[in-house]
C-alpha cells in the first residue's frame, strides 16, 4: 500500500496567550477569525505583529487562533538570519529553555523570556490514520516528495490525536527546498 498523504506548508506565526494579546492588541480585543486552518478548530487570524531581533525584524506576523496557556513563535531558519537570532527546531508547544524575542503589536510590546522555536517536521493523524498506517504517537518516519526538486526528509515526527486531520506539515525554508506547495502529495516512506 502506498502510503500518500498531503502536505501543509506552515509560514512563520505566533500562538499567543490571552495577557500578551491584551498587550499587544489592546483591552478586551479578541482575535478575528480570517480563515479556518487544515487542523479543526484553528484559524487564521486577521490580527499581525512584527518580530524584532538584534539584527532586525519581520512585520506582519500572522497570529493563529485560538487562544494558548504560552505565547510561542514559530519561525523558519532563514527567519532567524534576518533577526540575528538563533532557536532550537522543536515541536510546537515544546518551548522549555528555548529563546525569547520581542513582539511588537498595535498597541504595546511584550519581550517573552522563551518560546521562539523552529518547528519540527510533523505528520497529523488520527488513531485510525496511525493505525491503518501501523504507526504510533511520537514515532519518526521519512518522507518522500515528488518532482524536480525530489527530497526525502528524515527524522518526520508522527503526532496522534482524535482531532488531527491528516496532513504532514513542514516550514516555508523546507518547502522551498524540496518545491512543494500546500495540497502537494507526498509519501511515507518507513519507521
């Protein structure tokens, strides 16, 4: 059986806790909700921020919904060489001892202490995807795309929860790297 699935292509991002988000966005502001996302009941919000670094920064930075306990930015690698700052890849929510940055808002800044991460390459499944797939929560497998610019990237981690939809989801850097786009099908190729 081939083991096809598609790819979602995650761009640089903020998850934000409610006290940050009154900081950065004002008093009693919620965010707005511009579309949904592959994963249920995440979202795109309208509301974006700039990131600032010792060597520079990144302006509208999408924040996505809803609400988390920590505020965590994910970046890509080359993100980081524009902010001259530098993070461990981890998955999201995994921000013990990790960078903090500066996150500047329409209506204040906040400097969090860590949760600045790359993201670590990950599969979505459902105990029933993971299953039919002979995969569990927390493996790694590779996975291999397809066209011109045809990679295989190692070391994918294999998340399992009853509300995932499936996907594999990697940053822009890897995407480009490979010359995939979201919707793209890519294989998985082992254990």
């Amino acid at each position: 059986m081939k083991k096809q699935i598609k790819a979602g292509i995650s761009v640089r991002h903020l998850h934000v806790c409610a006290g940050d988000m009154e900081k950065l966005l004002g008093r009693g502001q919620k965010l707005t909700k511009v579309k949904d996302l592959s994963q249920k009941g995440q979202f795109a919000a309208s509301q974006t921020v700039t990131l600032a670094g010792p060597k520079g920064s990144i302006e509208n930075v999408r924040i996505l919904g809803p609400e988390r306990e920590r505020t965590q930015v994910e970046v890509c690698v080359s993100d980081l060489y524009e902010l001259g700052l530098s993070a461990p890849v981890r998955d999201s929510g995994d921000t013990a001892g990790t960078p903090g940055i500066v996150i500047i808002g329409p209506k204040g800044a906040v400097q969090i202490k860590e949760g600045l991460i790359c993201a670590k390459r990950h599969i979505h499944m459902t105990p029933e995807d993971a299953r039919e797939f002979g995969l569990r929560d927390r493996d790694e497998v590779s996975v291999k795309t397809t066209g011109e610019r045809s990679v295989i990237f190692q070391k994918t981690l294999v998340r399992v929860d009853v509300s995932y939809v499936l996907e594999f989801h990697i940053d822009t850097d890897e995407a480009n790297c490979a010359g995939i786009s979201n919707g793209d099908e890519v294989e998985i190729l082992s254990k």
